[in-house]
C-alpha cells in the first residue's frame, strides 16, 4: 500500500451552507486519500453530503474549512489562471442526474466538445470532429448521434454522453456521482463496464460515489462509508465487507442483497441506531484501528473495536 | 433438430443505439406550432399589412402636417369617408388617410427602435446581473431606486428636459424601459443558473459569457418574445398618450396621439376624424401582441411534444 501515489488529499473538510442562523453543515471534518489509479468509493445514504464533497473537489462548493490537495498542490481556495485550468484538465466529474445535467437547447456534438472549445484542444475543426468521433465511439454512441439533442436519447445514453463530454478532457481523477442510480438495472452494467475500461486504457483515478454497498464491491479499491456529513469508516473494501466494525456500516452491509435465496431469506436487518454512541464525555475522532482501516470512534469503542478485530 | 443447424449471428450492438425519430428542429418546431394557430396567422397577416402600409404608402403620399395646400378650400374641409377619401378629410383639408398612415410609420418606428434598445439592453445586462451574485448585489440597489420612481412621471420630465421629437422619445422610453427587461431576465435567469448542466459546463472552464449564450440564452428566448410583444404595444400606447397630453411629438410631426388630441374637440361634430385614429391605434396594438404572444407560447419547447 505504502508504494502507491497519493493524488488526491481531503484534509478535514467541512462545507456548511445557508447563511446567518440558517446554516447547515452537509460535509464535517472529512479526511481521506486517494491512491492514483484506484477506484475510491463513498458510499452513504440520500443527504448524506457525497455530492457535496464530489463538488468540492471540482470547485463548485467552496470550502468553509480544510483544504484539498491533488498532485501535492493545493487546489481549494483561490487560484491562478493557470492552476485553475491546470486543475480543469485534470480533474472531471459525471453528474448525478443524466435528465439535468445535459443542455437540452445544444447539440451532442456541442456538448462533448465544450471542453475542446475552452482549451481550444484541437487543432484545427478536422481535428476537433474526429475527437467528438472518437470519444462518441468509446463510449458506445454513434457519430450520427452528433447532430441530436438531449431529449432524444434514453438515460444511458445520456449518461454515456456526459461521460464521454469529461473523458474527452483526458482526466486523471474522475469523480463520478452516483453515475448509474439514475439508470435502470439492465443498463447499470454497461456503464460500470465502461468506467473500468476506461481505468484500464488510460490509468484513470476514480472516486465513485454510490447510495449502497452491492454496486460498489466489484469496482473500488476502497470504500469510505459517509454518514450525516462524516466518514465513519473507511477501509479497504474486502476488509471493510468482512470486518466492518461501525455499527453504520454494519447496517449498510445487511441490506447489499445476497445470491443465495436462502440465506437471503433467514438475513436480518440491521437498523442503524444513533444512540449506541455515548460521545457526552469521550469524544470521538478519527483512528487508525489496524493498517489501512479508519474508524470514527471515542476511546471505549477503539477498545470494544479492537476487541472485535482480534 | 440438431444444433448444426443454428448458425451464432453476431450481436450488432450499435444497432440498438440508432435513433429512429426524424431529427429534431428548435426553429421548425416552433414556426410549425406558430402556424398551427388560425387566429395567429391571421393577426400576423393584419400585422404585416399595417407595416407595408404605414412604411409605403406615406412615400407616395407625401404627408406633412404642417402643408396644407386646402386650408382655404371650404370644400375640401369635413369630407366624410367616401370613395375618395377613404377616411375622410379634416379641418385644414387634408387627408385623413394619409395622416393616419404617417402617423402610423412613425408610431410604429418610435415603438419598434424603443423595444429593440430596450430588449438588446435589458437582455444584455440582465443576463449578467442574474448570473453574477457580484453585480446582483450593486445592480438590485440601483434598481430599487429606480424602480420606485412612477414611470410615466419620468418620461415626462425627460421630455420636458430634452424637448418634443422622435429621437428624444426614442431615448426616453429606452431609458425608462431597459431596467425593467433586464429586471425581468435576471430573475429569469437566477431560475436556471445552478442547473446541472450549468454547473457541468463551469466544471468544463466554460467561459461565462458563453454559458450566458449556450446555456442560458436558448432558454430564454421564450421569455424575451413574451417582453418584445408586450413592449410593443406598450410603446405604441405610450407614444399615443404622449402625444395626446402634449409632451410626445409635436404637432408639427404626424402621430396617432397627436391627432386623436388635435381631433377630440370634433368629437360630436365629426366624431370620425377621431374614431378613426383611435381605432387603428388599437388594432395595431392587439395584432402585435397576439401575434407575440403566440410566437412565445410555439418557442417554448414544452409545447412541441404533441
Ligand atoms: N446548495 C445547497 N444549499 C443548501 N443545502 C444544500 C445544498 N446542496 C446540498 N445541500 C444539502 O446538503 C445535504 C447533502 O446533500 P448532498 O447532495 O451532498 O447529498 P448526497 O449524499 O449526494 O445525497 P443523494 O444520494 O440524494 O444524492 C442535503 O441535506 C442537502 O439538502
Ligand atoms: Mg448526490
């Protein structure tokens, strides 16, 4: 593990919005890394702030504290012209919601090539058509589909097309929110096929956001469990799905269905109960319970963890 | 049956991304929905008959109010509309007809150079003013000042300030008029500023100024002709009121208003030299607006899905 790049660091950030006495913090002193060329995953319910932090990183939600740092340079905050198109280039996202996060009065030949036209990445309109060809095609999308608008597509196809539009950057970091929820199951394959080839081919790092744990055990490296705004666990993901130790992620793990109709049936649900902590007096923190493996716990629950672990 | 029979047949995948429906069109879509209304058909053919007729026929008739070569021609004072004079002659001799047509042309050039300032204007600035929280902060104080200030009072101090004529009436009503639009766009534009796919483009270092025209832009055209076609006929009315309350154009220039002033005393003596005025005035006025109206309903994409 020690050998692998850190290309992406996420030092205690909080994002609180509103104003006033309005306010209402979605991220809390979150703290994680991201090894280049891994798949890093959050994972947490509805609200649970994994937008936000996917927004961060791409500098759509500024930071009320902590900072980011992506290739040992700090990326929050105000940039310079340069680093901020440095950072554009480097780092894409694909969008939550295919049905909104497409310009429906442009065309898909507009709209994979507006990265091109800012950076002015081509080298001549020959050069810009055969990109738009080529990222269309990786992504499984025809050329003839140039000429068509967003509302003439199926959601996969659109999710296709914002994939192709943040590909075609040549990113390194992908973040990618809840790419395939949208869609419906027969097609989440699909996509999920296409992040990984596209990891493959161009050793693309990918922080992949996801709603639950099924999804996400056959594509991350690592899993960080994210609940009301905070990292409760993170590890890596066998170690995670086969001692998980917070109580939150043990909830999670009892409702990823299971193949076996059987065991399915005799499965119990686990509710997460927030009052099983006792914070009053202990105050928790982020630990390190065993190499690799972070936890949000006080002093007794390292102790009954570690326990656990044994 | 055996299996030498079947034969694997490749899967043709790329098949199944093919899009069947014929290519879509914003523009055509919109002009099939606009010509799908009788009624707006035929307001748009009254509309564009009132343009050819107010823009030619002063060429040929030549009509200036102050020329009035049959002031001393008792015969030719009062005529009633006949054949000849299709609207009748007034109280110096003239023409009706060609007075009503001059007055037109230049109503409607008022009107159509004030809603084109203050369309461009208010687009512009108010597109930028809904975009940036920046310039929202400055531009709602400026407004707010302004915006409480009676409108018509405006106008008339500015007209008194700068004097009658079509220049100075174009400038007032611009001036009084652009923050208005550019008002109305802003909140517009607040509406769809931190969509997705707004903020998938700021995520791509798209420009501001052309998220404003790629992204923002296409989805106000609707919003825009809704202004245009209510500008219209409001400056055609103001010109009109103007004119009448004597702070428009002056009498030395042809205008609905300043004739429907100069006529109201013949009201009960010869009640079409202002029945007649009036009457175009409005149906210039109710044409332009439907004609709009329904230009703005056919460019809202919602209404092409049938
Ligand atoms: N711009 C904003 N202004 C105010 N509150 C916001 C804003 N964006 C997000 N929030 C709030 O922050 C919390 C976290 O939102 P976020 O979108 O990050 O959740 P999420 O984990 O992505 O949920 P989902 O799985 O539904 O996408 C939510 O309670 C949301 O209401
Ligand atoms: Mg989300």
């Amino acid at each position: 593990m020690d050998d692998k790049k850190v290309i992406l660091e996420v030092k205690d950030l909080s994002i609180t919005f509103g104003s006033g006495k309005k306010t209402f913090t979605a991220v809390k002193n979150v703290n994680f890394n991201v090894f280049e060329g891994e798949t890093f995953a959050i994972v947490g319910e509805s609200g649970s702030g994994k937008t936000t932090i996917g927004r961060a990183i791409v500098r759509i939600n500024p930071l009320s504290s902590g900072e980011i740092i992506y290739d040992d340079k700090k990326i929050s905050g105000k940039l310079s012209k340069e680093m901020d198109q440095w950072v554009i280039k480097n780092i894409q996202m694909v969008f939550q919601d295919p049905a909104a996060s497409l310009n429906e009065r442009a065309t898909i030949d507009y709209i994979i090539s507006e990265g091109l036209y800012n950076f002015k990445l081509y080298k001549n309109e020959e050069d810009r058509k055969a990109k738009v060809d080529q990222a269309l095609s990786d992504v499984g999308l025809l050329p003839e589909h140039k000429s068509r608008y967003p509302h003439e597509f199926s959601g996969g196809q659109r999710q296709r097309v914002g994939i192709a539009r943040a590909m075609i950057m040549e990113p390194k970091l992908l973040i990618a929110d809840e790419p395939i929820s949208a869609l419906d199951v027969s097609i989440r394959a699909q996509v999920l096929n296409l992040l990984k080839k596209f990891q493959k081919e161009r050793n693309l790092t990918v922080v992949f956001v996801a709603h639950d744990l099924s999804v996400v055990r056959f594509i991350s490296d690592r899993i960080a469990v994210i609940h009301k705004g905070r990292i409760v666990e993170l590890a890596e993901t066998e170690e995670l799905f086969n001692n998980s130790l917070h109580p939150y992620t043990k909830s999670l793990l009892s409702a990823v269905p299971l193949p076996d109709p059987e065991i399915e049936k005799s499965k119990e649900l686990i509710v997460y109960d927030e009052s099983v902590h006792d914070y009053s007096v202990d105050k928790p923190s982020f630990h390190e319970i065993k190499p690799g493996h972070f936890i949000w716990a006080n002093q007794a629950e390292l102790e009954k963890y570690r326990l656990e672990l044994k | 049956m055996s299996d030498n029979k079947f034969t694997f047949v490749q899967l043709e995948e790329s098949a199944s991304e093919h899009i069947a429906s014929p290519q879509y069109s914003y523009w055509k879509s919109v002009f099939r929905k606009f010509f799908s209304s009788k009624l707006a058909i035929f307001m748009l053919i009254v509309a564009f008959s009132v343009l050819l007729i107010a823009f030619i026929q002063p060429i040929f008739s030549k009509y200036n109010p102050t020329i009035m070569p049959h002031i001393n021609d008792r015969t030719m004072k009062y005529i009633r509309p006949n054949a000849t004079y299709w609207f009748g002659t007034d109280d110096v001799g003239n023409s009706l007809f060609d007075a009503v047509w001059a007055g037109t042309k230049n109503s409607l050039i008022i009107s159509l150079i004030a809603t084109a300032i203050t369309t461009v204007l208010g687009v512009i600035v108010g597109m930028f003013w809904g975009y940036s929280k920046k310039m929202d902060q400055i531009m709602i104080q400026i407004y707010n000042v302004f915006a409480n200030i009676p409108f018509t009072l405006l106008v008339m101090v500015l007209m008194y300030t700068f004097g009658q004529g079509m220049a100075q009436l174009i400038f007032a009503l611009s001036v009084t008029s652009w923050l208005g639009t550019a008002y109305f766009i802003r909140v517009q534009v607040m509406i769809i500023r931190d969509r997705e796919y707004n903020l998938a483009s700021r995520c791509l270092g798209t420009p501001t100024h052309r998220i404003l025209k790629q992204n923002v832009l296409p989805y106000l055209v609707s919003v825009i002709v809704t202004a245009i076609s209510r500008d219209v006929p409001l400056f055609i009315s103001y010109e009109v009121f103007l004119s009448f309350i004597g702070v428009g154009l002056s009498q030395k220039e042809a205008s609905l208003g300043g004739m429907i002033q100069k006529y109201s005393v013949y009201l009960q003596s010869a009640s079409y030299l202002f029945w007649i005025p009036v009457c175009i005035s409005a149906f210039i006025s109710v044409s332009f607006y439907i004609v709009g109206q329904t230009l703005a309903d056919a460019s809202d994409p919602r209404t092409h899905m049938v």
